[in-house]
C-alpha cells in the first residue's frame, strides 16, 4: 500500500532582484492508495501535482510529512522504494543520442538486474511492446507513439509494484494517448498500483478507482467518480471541478 | 555508494561521450595542433633566421663590386641587377624579386624598397644590415688610407651576452620558452575544453532535455550520481591530456633533432613521470571545477558560458611567459596555472622538487574542496530541478 500523510511542500520563488517569497506547492496532502487501485490526481495546471509525484517518488523531498509504501519511509528506505516504483511524468525524458535496447539495458543495470535476467527481460518488453522494428533506432529517430512506448517501457524493465503516471497522455495524439491508456489498463488487470496525475477530466473518470482533487496545492476532496458526482450534485468530473472551486481564480 | 550505479553512470556518460563528435575532436583532434604548432614555430623560426635553406631574391640599380659581393654572400640572399627603378617594380610585382635597393648617386643615398610580408621584413632587415657592413668596410678603408689601424679606433672592448646564469644568451631562447608555454598550457587546455564540454552535456544538457530527472527516478543516489559523472569527466579529461602530453613531449623529442632551437630541451624519464602525474592530477581538479562551474547552468549556452573562466585561467601563464614574469615558490599554490609552470620547469632544467610538492599538494586540497562542493551543490533541489 502506499501512504502519503500531510505532506507539504514550501518553495521560494525570486520575484525581484533582491524579494523572495515563500509559498507552498502542496499543503497538508494525505491520501492512500491500495493494491490493484487506480488513483487519479487531478487539478489544474501548477495545482501541485508534479511536486507531489515527485514527492511520493522520491527524487524530491517534502518540506513535512512522509510518504511509506508498503511501510517504509524514503528517508531511510529511498533505494528500495525507488525499485517498487516506475515514474513516467512528461518532464521525464529519454536521451536522444542511444535506442531503446541499450535505454533497457541501463535502466535494468540501475535496478541491479543481473545480465540472464536483464536480457529475458529485454526481451519480454521488446515483444509486448512491439519495439522489434526499432529497437536498435536511435531515439530521436523515433516516431511518437514509438518514443511512448520506449518511455513505458523503460518504466517497467524493472517490473514494479507501483506506478506514478504524472499527465502521461498530455499533448499525445488519440493514437498515442491509447497506448498509455492501454497500458495503464493493463497494469490495473495485474493488481498494480497505479497514480494517475491528469488535467483531463473524462480521462480519469473512464479509468481511475479514485480521484484526489487539488487546487492550489490543497487537497479539495478524495472519493470515487461517482461519490465526487454525488456530492458536487454533478454529472462529471469537470463540473464537480468548477462546482468544488466555486468562483475561484486558478491563475 | 553502490560502486554498480557509479559503473553504469560513467559508462552512460562516456557512450555519450563518444557519440558526440565536438568532445571527440577535443580529446583527440586538439593535441594534434599542439603537435602541429611546435613545429610550425621551429620551421618558421629557422625560416627568419635563414637557417632553413630560404634564400630570398633582391634587385639593385647598380652593378654590386666585389667587395659587396662578399658582404652579400654571408646573408641568405640571391642578387641580380636591373637597369632602373621601373624594372625593378615590375619583378617586385611579379614575385621574382623579395626586396630591392636604390642606389641615388647624387645624394648617396641607398633606399630598400620591400612590403610589410615575413618575407619582406627578413629582407629589409638583412639588406639594411649589409649595407651597414659595407659603410663600415668603407670607413675602414678611409682609415687604412690615413695610416690608422680601424681596430684601434673600433676594438674598445667587447660585448657578451649571458642569461643570469652564466650561459651564453641565445636569441631564440625566449621563443622557445613562449613555445613551450603555449604547448604545454594547450596540454592543460585539453583538459578544461573536453572537461566543460563533458560537464555541459553531463549536467546543463540532461536538465534542458528532462533526462536529469529521468535518472534521478531510478535507484540511485545524487551522490553515486555525481561520482559517475564526475569520474568520467576525470577519464575525459585525463585522456585528452595524456594524448596532448605524449604529443608534445615526443614533438619536442623529434623537433629536438631538426630544428636547432629546441636543443635544450632535456627529455627524462623522471620528467616523463612526474608529467603524467600533473596531467592526472589536473584532470581530477579541472574535471570537478567544471561540473561544480556548469552546475547551476539550466541551458547547455549559459553552462559553455561560465565553463569558459577555466580556459581563461588556463591562458595566464601564456601571457606571464610574454611578459617575463618570474614566479616564486607559492605561486606553485595556485592550481591550474601552476600545472603549466611545473610541466615548463619539467623540461627545461628549472625544476625543483618543492615546487612540485606544492603543486601537488595544492591539488589534492582543492580536490577535496570541489568534490565536497559538489556532493553539498547537488543536495540542493534547486540545482536538479532548476526550481
């Protein structure tokens, strides 16, 4: 299970030469995620979802608070927590100038995969993924469902527990946006935890569990699509969004 | 540390490496011109001397005597007459003729014409000083004429020239000195060129292209992550100066036997020795000041910008050389400019082992102070996420 208790998040942003403000990303988030369970993080953009994805993942740490999966903390536990996790957000890139078997082969030597197991693995991947064509194409030769498909597939050499999904299908194509939801679908199928960061409403009423709400950085309500509905008096999640911020300014 | 996670990260970042042609010409492509330059400047200082077989072409308006002939023979120059000034300029003109002399018999004036070309001011210099010669011979004549013996009148005393040495004062002793300055700061050069490179691309580049933060998703710490890429920085580094350095110092061998002016350079193997372990020690500091330099960089611009106060630094001992100026023994404290004092002292004799023992002691002090600097810089979100 993964466990984010009242995490928070303080940042100081330069607004002049000499002034800077503090101000908090995320502000007290608590909500739990169980295994086999999809759950959507929505909110607008600057909302605070990607400094909570990486809070949660680890590569950045919270100002309060703590995140435990499966019991652990990243503060003593942050190596192996990082093997239980697949992160793929839209600011995680992949280098341009190797293919995508050997982007495979060094994400799995990260993981500490032995050489037979790597290559089993590789191989796996290669064929679920349909990556034989171009395996051995440079990256930025790629087209872009082929550069998606090497982005999940480096998320999951490793075959972990957890996935932290920071807006995936955001500026994809309907073709492309299928492959990420096809896959998320799937991991869902074989009992992976899934966090599913969007701003696309309807998106994540088609496939999460559960729906944690933010906006400026607060948590405005956590429940099932159809609870959310029910308690906004809404038929959507969109409207549920407008109907829970009120007349409130995003910018 | 995971050593497995520092192993992937250096061999992640030298397959980058090699896949990157601007870093492969500088590790590989940059000491040649090393090469290149030492004997360039030995070819050409031969070149102005006329030692190196160039002889050049000069015209005159008047028929040259014997006695000029003479004169003439000892410079490297070919003669021929013309019968007037317009002749004169037309070989000129055609390139047959380097320089020519007009001879005004009224005003007893002798006029070298010529151009501004290396060419042009060897034979300028060369005509004026035969021509001085021959007013000198002339002179003496006059006195010989008069019963006078010109010695007694010109031979006062003699001139010698000695450097603080003792040893006799060669000409081109100061451009030996400034083409060993320039060679050996190109060595210390390669390094800080195929370093901030390596750097810009290992750190700057990664945050522009999002692939940092790809990393930093995978087991493994900033710390592993910072020694791999700092390691193959060092690698980097220490291959670029380990070739520069075999090049030069086997140029300076070779150029030793062809061209007179590098003669005094002295080739051990101590001094081989000791200069593979500055190249070394260099590629640590310089490798580590340039990650920790381009850190903050968001942009692969902004990181070549401020990696550039490394090449600058390499540059002042150039210009100290130029300028003649002497150096004392805690001089050899400051890093980076010492490493092209200490190589200089290596190959010409002036080399004292305390200077080398500061020179490395200095090193791996600021070793330790980067490295820390580094490990503390890359704690910070601010530098990872540029946020």
């Amino acid at each position: 299970m993964l466990e984010v208790k009242n995490i928070t998040k303080e940042f100081e942003k330069k607004i002049s030469q000499k002034e800077t403000i503090k101000f908090l990303a995320d502000d007290d988030i608590s909500f739990e995620a169980k295994e086999g369970e999809v759950v959507g993080i929505l909110g607008p953009n600057g909302a605070g979802k990607t400094t909570l994805l990486r809070m949660i993942a680890g590569i950045m740490n919270p100002t309060s608070g703590e995140v435990l999966v499966d019991g652990k903390n990243h503060k003593d536990n942050s190596i192996e927590i990082k093997k239980d996790i697949a992160f793929l957000t839209g600011n995680t890139k992949l280098y341009k100038d190797i293919s995508p078997y050997e982007l495979l082969k060094m994400c799995g030597e990260y993981y500490g995969l032995s050489k037979d197991e790597l290559d089993s693995r590789i191989d796996e991947i290669i064929k679920k993924f349909d990556m034989e064509s171009f395996k051995h194409q440079r990256i930025d030769t790629l087209s872009t469902g082929q550069y998606q498909r090497t982005s999940i597939s480096r998320c999951v050499v490793h075959d972990p527990k957890y996935y932290i999904l920071d807006e995936p299908t955001s500026g994809l194509d309907v073709i492309s946006s299928k492959v990420i939801i096809d896959f998320v679908k799937e991991a869902k199928a074989n009992k992976k935890t899934i966090l599913y960061s969007t701003h696309y409403m309807e998106e994540a009423e088609n496939i999460c569990d559960k729906i944690v709400m933010i906006n400026k950085g607060k948590v405005i309500i956590i429940g099932t699509p159809e609870e959310i509905r029910k308690k906004t008096k809404t038929t959507n999640l969109r409207d549920s969004f407008f109907a829970l911020i009120g007349g409130e300014n995003n910018e | 540390m995971n050593k497995n996670n520092i192993l992937v990260t250096i061999k992640k970042e030298l397959r980058s490496m090699f896949r990157d042609k601007k870093t492969l010409f500088m590790i590989f492509g940059f000491p040649f011109v090393i090469a290149f330059f030492i004997f360039l400047m030995g070819f050409m200082e031969e070149s102005v001397l006329g030692e190196g077989g160039t002889t050049y072409n000069v015209g005159f308006n008047y028929t040259i005597n014997e006695v000029e002939e003479t004169l003439l023979d000892s410079y490297p120059l070919e003669y021929d007459y013309y019968k007037d000034k317009d002749a004169l300029e037309e070989a000129f003109e055609l390139g047959e003729i380097s320089g020519y002399v007009m001879f005004d018999d009224e005003s007893k004036v002798y006029t070298i014409y010529t151009d501004t070309s290396m060419g042009g001011m060897n034979v300028s210099t060369f005509l004026a000083t035969y021509l001085e010669d021959y007013n000198q011979y002339l002179g003496n004549l006059k006195l010989t004429n008069q019963n006078i013996d010109p010695l007694e009148i010109y031979d006062n005393f003699t001139i010698e020239m000695k450097n603080v040495s003792g040893e006799e004062l060669s000409t081109s002793g100061f451009l030996v000195e400034l083409v060993m300055s320039l060679s050996f700061t190109y060595i210390i050069m390669a390094i800080t060129l195929a370093a901030v490179n390596m750097a810009t691309s290992a750190i700057a580049v990664e945050k522009e292209h999002g692939t940092l933060e790809t990393i930093l998703t995978l087991p493994i710490t900033t710390n592993e992550l910072i020694c791999g890429k700092y390691l193959a920085n060092v690698i980097i580094g220490g291959v670029a100066s380990l070739i520069g350095f075999a090049l030069t110092v086997g140029s300076f061998g070779i150029a030793k036997n062809m061209f007179e002016i590098y003669e005094d350079f002295s080739i051990s193997f101590g001094a081989i020795a000791w200069g593979i372990v500055i190249c070394i020690l260099a590629s640590f500091l310089i490798g580590g000041m340039a990650i920790a330099i381009t850190a903050k960089a968001k942009s692969y611009k902004e990181a070549q910008a401020s990696g550039q106060i490394l090449n600058y630094l390499c540059m002042i001992p150039i210009f100290m050389t130029y300028l003649d100026f002497k150096v004392s023994t805690t001089y050899y404290i400051v890093p980076i400019l010492n490493y092209t004092t200490i190589l200089m002292d290596l190959y010409t004799g002036n080399f004292e082992y305390i200077n080398l023992l500061i020179t490395i002691l200095s090193t791996v002090v600021c070793i330790g102070v980067v490295l820390w600097l580094l490990l503390k810089t890359f704690k910070s979100e601010k530098v990872l996420f540029g946020e």
